[in-house]
C-alpha cells in the first residue's frame, strides 16, 4: 500500500476511484462508458446538477452566487478574475504569499493597475503578510489561501472594505469558509474536490457586468452561467469524480467533520517535527498550514537517506518543492491519519537509526 502525500494532483479516496473505474466501462447500467454519451444526455445532466448542489450544500453557498465547473485550471482563473471584475482603467489590489499569487499578480497586470498590500517574497514566503492597508478604491483584493508550495495559509481571513478573491486551489473543502465574505472563489480541482480538469468557480452575482470590458464568451463568467457550466462541452469526466468525491465528503460529515480530522493530522505531524531534533518546519508557526506541511532535515545529508526510508515504507511524493528543498507531506482530506502515522513512525526510526 502506498501512502500518497503528493500536492497535486492529490490523492482521492480509493472508493471514490473505484466508482469512477466502474463508470468508465459501463455508467450506471448504461451499457455505455461515461466518456461516450452525450453531454446533454439526461443521465450527464443529472451528475452535473448533483456536483452543483454538493457543491452549494457542503460550502454553505448563499443566493446571490453562482457556481461553476470550467476549465483551463486556477492558472486560467488568475486571467478571468481580472478580466471579469476589474473595470478598464480600474485597480486591484493583491497580498504576495507565494509563486500562485505571485502569477495571478502578472496575469492583472494585462487588465489594469495591480496594487501589492504586502509581499514575503523577501523571507521566500515563509509567512503570511498581516498588517497591511486595502485600498477602498479597489475592485477587489485577490489573495491565495493556502500556499501549497510554502506550507502556509490564511488562518483568518481580513476584513475588506473590497470584495475579497480568493485562489483556494489547496484548501477548498478542506475547512469551513463563510462565503458570504468572498466576491469570488476559485480553484483547480485536483487537490481536494476530483481529478485535474476541472476548476471550481464561485462568484458573487452582482459584482459582475461592471467593467465595461468585451469580454469573449468562453472566458466570461455571465455566459458560463447563462450556460449552466455547459456552454461548450464540459470535462465530463473530471465532473463526474469531483461529485463522487463530493459525495464521499458528504458521508463523512462534510466539511466541520474534516476540518477536524485536517486538524488534528496537521497538529500531530507539527508536534513531531517540533519534536524531533533531525528535522525543523519551514513556515512561520502561526502561518502553518493544515494542507501543505513543509520541513526539512536539520543536517542536509539526511535528504537522501530519509527519502529513501519514506520510498521504503511506501511513503510517495514527499519530497519539497525545488524551492523550498527538503520535505512536504501534503495531508489532503482523503489522506488517512493512518498514513500520517506512517510518516511519523519514518521520522522517529530515522532518527534512532543516526543517533
Ligand atoms: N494556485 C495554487 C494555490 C496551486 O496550488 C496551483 C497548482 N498547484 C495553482 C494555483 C495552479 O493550478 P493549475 O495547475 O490548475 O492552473
């Protein structure tokens, strides 16, 4: 058995892949494969209104919001944010946490007047910026809630006298968000919610329609919700196994009951990196994130021999990314605390073996 603490595309529930292999022979009794029937078909349709309503039901979603299924990942969403919100000649302001928002930054620059809050690019982003002004003359602040590549996250969201943006790639779903706060929300499926292929959009109705922009159909949000998510023909796949995915979250409790299980992961693996003298976190400890949890070894030769202790014991995807170096055990929903253990069990027989 392997123990998937990869970043993404994540680890999904093995029920949940299992579904979704049966559905590629024969869809529900069908005598068809999900991938060769209409998008239009009643039985396609029915996935995509189920997906939707999850959706709605487990993010607490109020009315005036629309969700949507696009495509083109978050990396697209750092385009049509602007495109959508920021009227010509208009401003945005931005919070610099990490490479993701450092690309939605460039991605505003083509659309009008970027404003950066705050920025740690300078200590490689090992915080979260606090105090800092948000412009009231701007459309928006657009800030990233969970940093995968540096391990931290938003603890507590600001209060904004600007509709907040938020790129929440790697952390939807994963705790309790009060959406009513957030103009918009977007994120790449392929962490929490499905497969790579599909990008979750949720946007604040009466905020678009105010840029006096043309914006082209297929990257403007009121045609894709004039649409139902079906203006052109929809990742079908990636839909069908984010809402099974959905469904398995629902039958866990939902998102209060896996923010707790998240918590008590990220608190039991921290508390061993703290602990143990090989190893040392990254992110400042009041920024630590419960998604993405970054450390490296106290003496750099240990990299190697860790990893391949971690290859031994079927730990995968473990090692940091080439910016920040050593470890990230991304501990998404459907990674058990079993697998936690595994890893800690890693780092207390590492350290015995080179005492
Ligand atoms: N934002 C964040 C926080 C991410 O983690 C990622 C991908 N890991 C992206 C944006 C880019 O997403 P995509 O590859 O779907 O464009």
């Amino acid at each position: 058995m392997k123990h998937n603490f990869g970043a993404g595309p994540g680890i999904l529930p093995h029920e949940v892949l299992k579904q979704a292999a049966a559905a590629v022979v024969d869809f529900n009794g069908t005598g068809l494969s999900l991938l060769e029937i209409s998008h239009r078909s009643p039985e396609f349709e029915a996935v995509l209104a189920e997906a939707l309503k999850l959706v709605k039901e487990l993010f607490s979603v109020p009315d005036g919001y629309s969700i949507l299924f696009l495509q083109g990942g978050a990396s697209t969403q750092f385009a049509l944010a602007p495109y959508n919100l920021l009227p010509e000649g208009g401003k945005a302001a931005y919070l610099e946490t990490g490479v993701w928002a450092s690309k939605a930054i460039k991605e505003a620059k083509f659309f009008g007047d970027v404003q950066i809050v705050a920025s740690s690019k300078e200590s490689n982003f090992t915080f979260i910026p606090k105090d800092f002004e948000i412009p009231a003359d701007a459309a928006y602040l657009h800030f990233t809630s969970n940093n995968t590549i540096y391990g931290t996250q938003v603890q507590k969201f600001f209060p904004s006298p600007v509709p907040l943006v938020c790129d929440m790639s790697s952390d939807i779903f994963s705790r309790k968000v009060n959406v009513a706060d957030f103009g918009l929300i977007y994120a790449g499926a392929q962490k929490n919610m499905g497969p790579a292929g599909v990008t979750l959009v949720i946007v604040k109705d009466e905020l678009l329609g105010k840029t006096n922009r043309k914006i082209p159909s297929m990257f403007n949000y009121q045609t894709q919700i004039d649409g139902g998510s079906m203006y052109n023909t929809p990742p079908v796949f990636a839909i069908y196994v984010s809402m099974l995915t959905l469904n398995w979250l629902k039958a866990k409790g939902g998102v209060e009951a896996i923010e707790k299980e998240n918590a008590t992961k990220a608190r039991v693996l921290y508390e061993e990196i703290d602990r143990n003298p090989f190893f040392k976190g990254v992110a400042a400890t009041e920024d630590r994130s419960h998604m993405n949890v970054c450390f490296v070894a106290e003496n750099p030769d240990h990299q190697k021999p860790f990893l391949q202790l971690c290859d031994e014991k079927g730990i995968v995807g473990i090692k940091g990314h080439r910016s920040v170096g050593g470890f990230r055990a991304s501990i998404y929903n459907a990674l058990s605390i079993n697998s936690v253990y595994v890893l800690i069990d890693a780092m207390r027989e590492f350290a015995e073996k080179n005492k």
